[in-house]
C-alpha cells in the first residue's frame, strides 16, 4: 500500500439472536459505537459502504448504503457491497481502494446481517444464492450439504478422524469464553461435539456455525492516524460451483489471496501472530490454515490439536462460535484482529473471509504500527 | 481526475424480455461483446464489478461477482454492488476507484437484471426494496405509488398539465425508434400516452418505464487508451424515505453529485452536449433537468416541449422506451454516451442514475478526447 490507512474507530453489537431489532437497527448500534469510540467526527466520514448479502430476501431492503448514510447528518456518498459471506472483506477492499485513489480520506465500513427472524427454510434458501443457482441449487443441496460432500471428501483423502474434526469447533469455543460479542460463550468439549446431532454426513451440528444477527463497524482513514494500520487488502475468486473445480478439499482462492496479501504488505507468513479466519464450517477452518500455508494438506488439523503458541486462530471464537451474521464477520474479523494486536502488543495479524465455497476469498494484514 | 480512464470496449444485449435467457446468460452475452470490441485481451482484465439489484430474490442468485469473474480463464478479483436503481453508476465509481488507486489498471463492469420471469407482485416487492423497508414498504406503496404522489405534488406546485408531461415519453419514444437495443422501438404520440391506462394518479402507463431484462458491459482502464475517457465520477446520497425530506418536486442527491460531477470535470454545465438522464417515471425527467440546473423549477417539461439544439437528451431512448434492467441502465448510459459522443463528433456527455426516489445519485462526465 502506497498510502498509510489506519483504523480510527470500531464498535459492533453482540452476535446473537436480536428478536428486537431489525436490519436498520443493527446498523444503527454498529455505527453509533464505532463513532463514539473514533478519533474522528462524523462529519469527517466522506464515504460509507455496507457490506450485506440478504437483506433483501429476509428483509426487503436493499439501498443499504443511502440508508446507512442516513445515520449521518451530512449523507456522505455510499454504497452497498456483496460477494455473499466474503461480503464483510470485499468491503474492507472496496473501501481501501476508495481512500488509496483519494476519492476519500475516512472512510465507514459497515457489515450487517439480520437473519433470526426467518424460517430455517428460508435462510437457507437466501444463502443458496452464494452457490450457483444453475448447477447448485437444482440439486436441492444447502450449504451444510456443499461442505459435508467436502468433509467426506477430505476425510476420504487424509483419513482425518471424527475426533480431531471435533478438536476445531472445541478451539473455537474455548476462545470466545471471553469475547463479551460472541454468541456461544462456553467450552464445549470435542467429544460432545462428535454426539451432536448429524446435519449433512459428516458434519454435525456443532461443525456449523449458527445463523446469526449482528453488525460490524470500522472506520479506515488516510486523514487521521490509529494504532493499527491495514497492511495489505487482497480479494481472489475461484469458479462458483464445486462441480467446476479441480480439488474440493483445496480452495484456490485462498491460496492467491494469502500470496498478494503476504507480497503487498511484504512479509512473510510466519510473521503473523494471529488470524480471524472463515471457519463457516469446521472442515473449512482446516482447509483454509493449509491453502494459507500454515500447514501441509492433510495436516491442518494438528494447529488445532496443539495449538501453535505463536499463533492464535480465531481467537473470537470464529464464525462457530462467536456467530455469523454472513455480512459482518468480515468486518468483524478486523475489527478483532485490530484489538487483539492492541491488547497483547502483537505487531502482525490478518483475516480470511471467504464466501460461498470459497469462490470469494478476501485477506487483509494489519500491523500494529505505534501506541 | 488525476489519472486517465478510458472506455476500451463496451457491449450489451438488447433490453427487453429475454424468456430464453437467465440472468447468467445476458451477463455472458454483454461480456462477450464488450470484450471482442475491447482494445484488450480477457487476461488484461484485472478486476471485476458487477451492478445487479434483485437477482437474489428474482434469480436466487447473489454472489454475481465471482460468478461473472468466471467468464474469463484467469477469475480476477470481483465484487458485486447495489445503490437500488443507481447501482450501475455505483459500479462506475468503484470501477473508477480501483482505477485510481493503482489496485488495477483495467476493469470490467457489468450491470445486469432478469425480471420478466416473474410476476408483478414479485417484481413491485422486489423493487420496494430501494425504498425504506420499515417507514416506505408497510404503508403499502409501491414505486409508482411513490413518484405518483411526487407528480401529484409537482403539479400541484407548478401547474404542469398532463399533455405536457406526455411530452416526456413521447420524446424518448421517438429517440428510441433507431436504437437497435431498445425494448420499444416505435413513436408514441403525446395524445396517446395521455389516454393510457392510469396506474398512481396521475401516471398512466406511458408514463412508466418497463419492466426488462437486459445487462450492458463496459471496459475502463488506465494502462489501454480508447477514444472516449471517464472525466468526472461522483455520487451522492439523501434520505430514502420521502417522509424525511424537505420537498419531493426536488431531489438532492442530483445537485449534489452534478456540481460535484462539473467540478471535478473542470467544465460548465452549458458544455454538456448529451445527457443520459434517469427517467424511471416521466415527472423524474421533469425534476431531473431542473436539479441539474438545465431550467428553473417548474420549467424542466421545456426542455421535453422545445428540445435544445445544443443538448440531446436520453439519445437511446432512456428508460421509458430503451428499457429499464435496473442494474444495466448506469452502465447502459454511459455506452451510450461513449457511442453518442464518437458518432457526432461532440466533446462532452453525462449520465445521471439514481436510485429509489432519487436517495442515491451517480453523475459521470464523459469525454471525447481523440479519434
């Protein structure tokens, strides 16, 4: 990156279940904390983009971006941005590209998804739309089913067991104990997570992460200067549909998004001390730490049975734990990994936000540059 | 601008009902054109936007970005984005962001919609997304419903009589009869249009733009040079909903992004020669010319009654009679703008898009430079 953008302000809601509220108010709580905790006013915000993916279907909205404009007095341009659960990141990107032209020097980014008040049914359906609605969704497989044909699949190669599968979702839980945001805030143990109930052969319950409201905020910024700074944003895509890749148990995408995110902020993967990454389901939590690099294929699972002590993963608990409201945990991710650096004076992070089966893959780095 | 955009290439399919095609399939084929006109390979391409609206609750299909990244044997980084009706001037000015940044030297952008599948509930419920679901939506009103009240007003407030805001479409009408894209081919006399049906008093049919299916694609970039260059690309935002603005014979957002537009241009708005304007209702014209300042309030139907020698408007025909694939049209416009400029040997055109009741507006400048 040519120029310095610095995150000067976050805030979020809890992940959870909010029966009392809606997709417009959950922006709104995201927006307000992220103002309040700024080193900004919100009259220095010239650009908003929301990062959403089913508002329309579960909510009827779309316009998203003049709408969240709205919360400020001065209705800065805005946008609404989608690349289905790597919505949150393209964002981040989007907004990064905005602020590195000069077209704005502070830019809000805000992630945002309203899901707990429609049928399992229908929340299904709407995140079918990040499958390819012509050689997916014919077949009337759902998500869980997209990613237990990649579980049987990586199991059939690596010979992984039930029991170190469990050790992914037991990791992620055990780290949002304390994250106040997240929506399960309990350990639970690997093996009550292999005797949950079966979704999609072999993935149970407890593999998937759950549907989720929640919002995200972050404000970037050329103009004003904070402790951490985005050191690189990269986005990769790779064909929509299983059906049209070479490997199932290997996501391309992620692995291009890691390489230009490694090169632009120029350094090396072992430099990283923490990631948020897109454990939508636990088999993907272990794909994506081999396409990161982070371990051989076949092995990933091993940085989940012993932890590697100079690298935490997820440690929001990830999208099992903490929740996935699809939008916002991209946003989310960063706005963890910023405090985490923060809080335990760690100089380099990153965050993998992937959408679909990984079609999308997003990637930022953030440094921990002074304070 | 500080760098030079250029249009290298540019295609569309027709607008109008394409029973015979999905939403994929019209985005294949704009693609398809605008890269065998390009002055570029597919693998020059480095990234792609895609403007769509209501393919997730029409098509179930969201995720459009990485879908369409597909097209091309190398699957750049791509991203979808949504302003409502504004949403192809949206992906201009992302398209135009990531240009300026450096992020990449060369961008597709395609705008694409696929509505005639379903019935008129789906589509009317689809669209009410662009307005504001929780103050708009649960009053019942649909978009006609909306610029009927916003005609209601106008009339009311400046004395326009009903045979002169027949000239509006009769206009358009008449400049679609050449347009081989246009989705109605054939004048429409004023009487006629003031005789159709009454669909939100004081709007009758003609008075509306159609429904349509249809995508338009567009090449910019900073590393190939084409004849026609992208001088100035700026958006602008209001209050989604009617109810919290100040007047509604008058929308903000199009001052705003049209001084924005002139200034960042470095020209007058008298230098404009042709303008593709946002016609999704026949008053919208009306309050479109004078908000950018082409009449006084109240006098905008003149420029509909007498044409200005010096200034063509909506030359395809706009989105009364050219048609109206909500995502396709800011694209749209600019390729016709492109075309329009080259073919009459002018110097400078505009488009103005908005979204919903006008919350979001995208006015770009277009200049012929060479050639």
């Amino acid at each position: 990156m040519d120029q310095m953008i610095s995150i000067i302000g976050t805030g979020q809601t809890p992940f959870g279940e909010h029966w009392d509220k809606s997709l417009h108010d959950l922006i709104a709580d995201a927006v307000q904390s992220a103002i309040e905790a700024a080193r900004c006013t919100p009259l220095d915000i010239d650009m908003v983009i929301v990062a959403n993916m089913i508002g329309e279907r579960l909510s009827g909205q779309a316009h998203l971006g003049a709408l969240t404009a709205s919360l400020l007095p001065h209705h800065p341009p805005a946008l609404r941005v989608e690349a289905a659960c790597a919505s949150g990141a393209v964002a981040m990107h989007t907004a990064c590209a905005l602020l590195e032209s000069g077209k704005a020097q502070t830019v809000l980014v805000v992630g945002a998804e309203k899901m707990t008040d429609a049928t399992n049914e229908e929340v299904a359906a709407a995140l079918m739309g990040a499958a390819d609605s012509e050689k997916d969704a014919p077949a009337g497989i759902t998500f869980p089913g997209l990613f237990g044909l990649v579980a049987q699949r990586y199991m059939h190669e690596y010979n992984l067991s039930r029991e170190d599968l469990s050790c992914v979702s037991a990791l992620h839980h055990r780290n949002a104990v304390g994250n106040p945001y997240a929506q399960f805030r309990k350990e639970i143990s690997a093996e009550e997570i292999s005797a949950s109930a079966l979704i999609a052969d072999p993935l149970r319950l407890l593999d998937c992460s759950p549907v989720s409201d929640g919002a995200a905020a972050c404000i970037l910024s050329t103009k004003f200067e904070g402790p951490v700074r985005i050191a690189a944003s990269q986005l990769a895509t790779d064909a929509v549909s299983l059906l049209d890749r070479p490997s199932i148990t290997s996501f391309r995408a992620t692995k291009t998004a890691t390489e230009r995110a490694l090169a632009e902020a120029n350094i090396k993967l072992q430099d990283l001390q923490a990631i948020e990454l897109h454990d939508c389901f636990s088999i993907a939590a272990v794909i994506s730490v081999e396409d990161m690099g982070l371990a051989e294929p076949g092995t990933g699972v091993q940085l989940y049975k012993k932890p590697d002590g100079n690298l935490v993963l997820n440690p929001s608990g990830g999208l099992k734990a903490c929740g996935h409201p699809v939008a916002a945990t991209g946003v989310k991710q960063v706005i963890e990994i910023s405090k985490w650096l923060q809080n335990n004076n760690l100089r380099w992070g990153a965050t993998h936000n992937f959408g679909g089966t990984g079609a999308t893959c997003g990637m930022h780095i953030l440094e921990r540059h002074n304070g």
